[in-house]
C-alpha cells in the first residue's frame, strides 16, 4: 500500500507598513514552501509573520533588537528570539520576518532587477535565518543553499550580493 507523502504547507502573516506594492500572499506562501521543501524541512505546517516596513521602522527593529544603528534590508527573527511580531497560532511557528521596502528598492535599482524579485530574494534569506542558517558564521552553507534555492525557484538575480 502507498503512503501519501506529507506536504509542507505554510500560512504567512503579512502586515505591509508602506504604501508600495508588494508579494501576493499566494506568492509569498509558494515561495516559502519551496525554500523549505529545499532546506530539507519536515513535512507540516509551518508559519511565520512578514512585516514590510519603512526606513524609520527598520532602523528602530534594528536598533532594539540587534543593538545596530541603522536600517538593513532585511531582519529575521526565529521563533526562539521572541522578535516583535510572530503569531503563535499555527503549527510549528517559525519566527518573524522584516522587510526594509525603501532598501529593497534600492538594492533592486542597484542589481538590475525589479523590486518583486528583489523580495523573492530577500524572503528567501529572511526564512533561511529562521530555519538557524546564519552566513555569517556557517563557512557558506548559507550562501550555497540560497544560490541552490534561487536558482531551482528560477529567480531572478542580478549581482545580488545576499550573504
């Protein structure tokens, strides 16, 4: 008898603080399922909340949370860190995610591609830092599996420079 393979399924909670246009939440939903399913996640549910934020609300994220002065592009907090914003209404609920739209669109105008891939991009760096992948003391198993990742999802990138 066949057993049915478990899926990985993910609910996104979208909060957007600006005025511009950003992922659809069936996007959103698809492309984190993927990068999961890629990270070699196990099958279930799965949640996270995704804040896209203006400059000045990213600099104080930054500076309340990471002790950093200044914006960045993007800040995860996994379940663990107690980050500002998770639900905890769903079944394995994998922390919070924000997104600087302002930075997004720079770096997007920077690389050469347009702001929707900018935040693939992001969001797929964003839901690696959840899952404990951290770049900048991992000796680039990060990197490695966000280039697979990009490059399996068919994203865009154009002299991203995501570590």
């Amino acid at each position: 008898m066949k057993t049915a393979m478990k899926r990985i399924t993910v609910t996104a909670e979208v909060r957007n603080a600006t005025r511009r246009k950003v992922l659809s939440g069936k996007r959103i939903q698809e492309l984190a399922a993927d990068t999961l399913r890629q990270a070699k996640a196990a099958p279930g549910e799965y949640g996270f909340s995704l804040l896209f934020a203006g400059e000045r609300e990213m600099t104080d994220l930054n500076r309340r949370y990471l002790g950093r002065s200044g914006s960045t592009d993007v800040i995860s907090f996994p379940e663990a860190s107690s980050g500002p914003m998770i639900g905890k209404d769903v079944a394995r609920p994998l922390g919070d995610i924000a997104v600087c739209l302002p930075r997004a669109a720079q770096q997007a105008g920077e690389y050469g591609h347009g702001l929707q891939d900018e935040l693939e991009l992001l969001l797929v760096h964003g839901l690696l830092h959840l899952l404990a992948y951290d770049h900048e003391v991992d000796q680039g198993e990060m990197e490695k599996l966000q280039n697979l990742i990009i490059k399996n999802s068919k994203l865009k990138r154009q002299n991203s420079n995501l570590t």
